[in-house]
C-alpha cells in the first residue's frame, strides 16, 4: 500500500501555458527527517488537551480518547527513516501496474459501474482514475493499514517535527469519533494517520468524504462506493480536476532534443509539436487538451519512456506528491480503461543507496553545481545541478543520476577527469 504522510494543497496547480508548477509540486520531496533522541509524551498530552478544549471539545471525552495513550515506537522509527535504497521508478511501476492488478481494476469497472459512473457524472473523474487510486493506494481496499490513527497521530505531535500538522489531524480525528462519524476502532490506517480504503487524512475525511451509497454514514473504511466517491470528490473540488480531459500521454522525442526542456515551464501542445515531439503509439489530444499547458517529465532520465503531463498529473499529486506515483496511477488508469501498454520500457537499474545520493550532491557542490543541503533527496534543485554539470560535459542533460554518472561526479570532484558522453554511456551500460 502506498502511504502518503502529507497531503499537497493545491491551490495555483492548474498550470496555464509558460507558467511552472514544479516550484507548487516539487518533483522530489521535502527535507529529510531530523533525528529526535527523546521527547516528553506527557507534557504534551496534556498542552494538547488544553488546546482540544480551547477549540471546543468537552475536556472529559478527550481525556478518555488520549489520556491512557503511549507514544508508538513503531510510528517513529518510521518518521525518522531516511530510505537506505533508492527503488528505481522501473521496479515501481512493475509491481503497481501489474497484470493482475489490470485485470482487477477491470473486473471492477464492469461490477461497480453504476457507482462510478454515477461519481463521473456528479465529479466529471474518469471510472479508471478511481479505480486506479483506489487499487494504488489500499490495493481495492484490502489493505488500509493496522495502525490506531489517534495513537500515531499522538506520537507524530509529541515527537515535534510535524506538530503543527499533526495536531490538526488529530483534533480532526477526535471529531470524527466525538461527533459519532466512525467509532474508535473503526479508525485504523497508516503510521502517518492515512485511513481507510482511499487513505484520506483525517482533516480530508472531514472535507471531502461523501456517503455515495446513501445509508447515512461516510464510510471510507467498509463502503467501496464512499471510497470512491470520496476520491471523487476530493480530485473535483481540492485539486480541481479537469473534466473530460486525461493526465497526460507518453511523448517520442526527436534525434537532438534538448532534453534540459523537463521540467522547464509548461507550454501548450503546439510549441512541443514544433519541436517534433510526438505522441506514441499514434494518441491524440482532445482540442480541451491541446489548450491547456503541459510540461515534460522524464522520470527515468532520457533512455526510459517520456511523458507530456497535463494540469490533472498535478491534480493525482496533490493525492500523494510523488512523481511515481501520480504516474504509477495514470498509467494503471489507462490500462484499466483498455489503452496500450508504454511504447518504450523503463530501463534496467541499479537502486541508489543513501551514501551514493549523498556523494552526487557533494560532488556537485564541490564542482560548483549548487544542490544546496546534502541530504541525500534528489530533487528539483539537485536535478537543475546535474542537468548543467550534464551538459558542461556533453551529456544528455536531462538531470537524471544513474549510479555510472554519479562514479563519473566522484572521480571530477576528487581532482580525476570525468569520462566524456561516450564513455560515460558504455559506463551506464556496462552497470546494467
């Protein structure tokens, strides 16, 4: 299951031609988490239940939901780990858009057609969008996490590094259960508070979870029809999904292209035609979509697949702000839906540890190419670095590290001559 531990606003991701979003939505993530050797669970319980009671909640069913609670080891071990291995986006994509999960997803498009059609209609989201997250984020709602949201939330703020958000979620939990929404028990999910089957935060349960079946109760947990028109409800009206229009479409670059254009400002269709990028496998933009602005993305640097991205990629990710997983989600959606697997496979790769990310961005630093903190996260200033330290060598510069280039930044940085683009492409291949 894919756990996500923030959710994105999205206010100004709808992006209009020559304007960026990737400063909205960053291509990466956020800074890594800072260690914390202790912290006092009881001090702060007591703060927060102040805090509940100045905000309106009866002082003794709050003490009676977190007054025996102790802090969950478990929920911030995970908070403080810094991924030791970087999963190249190829072995993600494998294991989210699966066969079986193709034909999962389409087994329930037909046997819950009414529910997703009727969503579409008040929503305007495709039936294989819903059914795409849905199976990403709880695998058709079998999977929605073990963890007691209230107690992890708890421990989230106690610990301090998120307090401020994590005490909104969590005053958001007390509500669903003080107001009778969802007992107790009934609030489990992941170590970062996601619940149910479409994994909303409790403060997005609030917001924009719907009784879809129309029994009374908003029940992301055991209703798939509020799942999914919760899900609905929250692409419409939070990310502002574009009705009518898809997320975007797999490109063909031509011989000679500058591949430093990802990520750079969206433009619309026509300025990439007159560039000579085309849409595999002969697709088509609605004239909707061909209006609208669109970026170019290439996850797995210039040898794996490209992608032209619309305003309704941004939208995915203000569900989970990831790259891969926004992608992991369309893509699924699309092979739902009947369309043809990616033109061009993902590269073979090998998985970057926490110690080579790291030396990248030293090594980058150190030649004058600014990454700003060393923390091991290649994101969207990282990327900017390699592509200019790329094409101060001839490379391809679309920003992407494999774990060749990154010997190729070591040996430069420590006084050696990097191999030249030729080189350097043998050397990426002979790893693979």
């Amino acid at each position: 299951m894919h756990r996500r531990t923030f959710l994105l606003s999205t206010a100004g991701l709808a992006a209009t031609p020559g304007t960026s979003p990737w400063t909205v939505a960053q291509l990466g993530g956020g800074p890594p988490p800072a260690g914390v050797d202790g912290f006092d669970f009881e001090s702060w319980r007591r703060a927060f239940i102040e805090r509940a009671v100045r905000s309106g909640f009866a002082r003794d069913r709050v003490e009676a939901e977190i007054g025996a609670l102790t802090p969950d080891q478990g929920v911030i071990d995970r908070d403080q780990r810094q991924p030791e291995l970087s999963r190249p986006i190829g072995d993600y994509m494998a294991s989210a858009i699966s066969d079986a999960r193709i034909q999962k997803g389409q087994g329930y498009r037909a046997s819950l057609a009414p529910v997703l059609q009727q969503v579409q209609a008040q929503q305007g989201v495709a039936p294989e969008i819903l059914l795409s997250i849905w199976a990403v984020e709880s695998n058709f709602g079998q999977v929605q996490g073990g963890f007691d949201v209230i107690r992890s939330l708890a421990t989230l703020a106690a610990e301090g590094r998120r307090r401020e958000w994590a005490e909104r979620q969590l005053l958001a939990a007390l509500k669903i259960v003080l107001n009778g929404e969802a007992p107790r028990d009934r609030l489990k999910g992941s170590w970062a508070g996601a619940m149910g089957q479409t994994q909303f935060t409790p403060e997005d349960y609030l917001s924009w979870a719907v009784d879809q079946d129309g029994d009374g109760m908003r029940d992301i947990w055991g209703s798939s029809a509020d799942a999914l028109g919760s899900a609905g409800n929250f692409l419409a009206h939070k990310a502002a999904w574009r009705r009518d229009e898809t997320w975007g479409r797999e490109a063909v670059l031509p011989q000679g292209f500058d591949y430093a254009l990802a990520e750079s400002p969206f433009q619309p269709w026509s300025r990439w035609a007159e560039m000579g990028v085309q849409l595999a496998g002969g697709a088509n933009w609605t004239a909707a979509e061909a209006g609208e602005g669109m970026g170019l993305i290439l996850p797995a640097g210039w040898s794996g697949p490209a992608f032209l991205i619309l305003p309704n990629h941004m939208a995915i990710r203000a569900y989970n702000n990831s790259t891969s997983y926004a992608l992991a989600v369309g893509i699924l959606a699309d092979r739902i839906a009947g369309r043809p697997p990616l033109a061009r496979p993902w590269p073979n790769e090998q998985p970057l540890t926490l110690s080579d990310r790291m030396a990248a961005q030293s090594s980058l630093n150190a030649l004058g190419f600014d990454v700003g903190a060393v923390d091991g996260i290649l994101g969207v200033k990282t990327r900017a670095a390699a592509r200019a330290w790329q094409a101060s060598r001839g490379m391809p510069a679309d920003g992407y590290l494999t774990y060749g280039l990154i010997q190729a930044l070591k040996l430069q940085a420590n006084g050696a001559t990097a191999p030249a683009a030729p080189v350097q492409d043998a050397l990426d291949k002979s790893l693979f």
